[in-house]
C-alpha cells in the first residue's frame, strides 16, 4: 500500500499551518485523536460494516504522524537521525505481517541495528510519541487488513489496542 503524502486534506493542513508558524503542535493532535477514537469505538463494537474506511483512516493517522514527525525534525534537528528513520520506514511498515513489525518496530530491533539505544528517551517525551504516532496505526492498518481477510474479530482488538495505546502518547506531544 503506498502512503498517499500531501493528499488528503486534513494532512496538508497540517503541513501547512505547521511551517507557518514555530507556536503550532508537531502534529495535527485534533484530527489525530478524532479519527484514532473513531476506530477504536467502531472496532470494539466487533463488527465493522465499512472495513475500507476503517483502513483508509490508518492510513491518514500514518500520515499525520509523518507530517508531524516532519515538523518536529524542523524544529529538533537533533532528532533527525532517529525519528528520519521511522519516516523513512513508514510505507515498509504497512507492507509488513504483524509478528514481522512487532518484531522490528515494536521490540525495537530495527532500530538496535541501526545504533539507536531507545531507552535513553523518555517513553511519553515528544521523540518517542511521534514514533508511535506512525508505528501503531501502521500496526492497526495490518490488523484492519487481517480482520478484512478473515473476519476473525480478534484483528479488530488488535487495531483497538494499537490505538488506545497511541491516544495516550499523542497527549504528550509538544513542539
């Protein structure tokens, strides 16, 4: 699946109210949290009748979170190299099985490989949280995908507990 950057609306919005103005969020937490909610309400009701909408919306949150992620590298070029390398990976993520991105994203061991020690970050700073704002809806996006393929509900919890995870992270987002 590829990663549609600059457009949908909502996405360039916050490409462009974030470079006009240093005071502005890393991230589009509004547009953000509204469709992460959305999901997470209609995949706990254990059915989804519009699983295409459903997907497509993890796709949208992947992209707010590269945008924000872009923003903050602007304004914190210290953290190029690391949060560059969740940017640059997010198309490769939705593309992935959910063991393979548990695996290399979530347990970290892309980013070992690559000589990043994760836990000198703060888990709920800024760095971390925007990581997270691509990586679990990438992981919900599979999920959605899986539930699609197969009906089995449980994908539908997975995508629920990417989300519910990731709400908490984007609350801490500053600039």
């Amino acid at each position: 699946m590829k990663l549609n950057k600059l457009k949908h609306p909502l996405l360039c919005g916050a490409i462009i109210f974030g470079g006009l103005s240093s005071n502005v969020n890393a991230i589009d937490s509004e547009t953000y949290l509204k469709l992460a909610n959305d999901t997470i309400h209609e995949a706990n009701g254990g059915f989804v009748p519009n699983i295409n909408r459903l997907i497509d919306a993890q796709l949208k949150l992947v992209e707010i979170g590269i945008a924000g992620s872009k923003e903050y590298i602007r304004q914190h070029p210290e953290h190029a190299d690391v949060l560059g390398e969740v940017v640059s990976n997010a198309e490769n993520m939705v593309n992935m099985s959910l063991d393979e991105i548990e695996d290399q994203w979530h347990q970290g061991k892309y980013m070992r490989a690559r000589g990043f020690d994760l836990d000198k970050f703060d888990h709920f700073g800024s760095l971390f949280s925007l990581m997270d704002a691509i990586i679990h809806p990438a992981t919900s996006y599979i999920s959605l995908k899986e539930y699609k393929r197969t009906r089995d509900t449980k994908y539908l919890a997975r995508a629920s507990a990417e989300l519910i995870e990731v709400v908490e992270h984007v609350k801490h987002i500053k600039h």
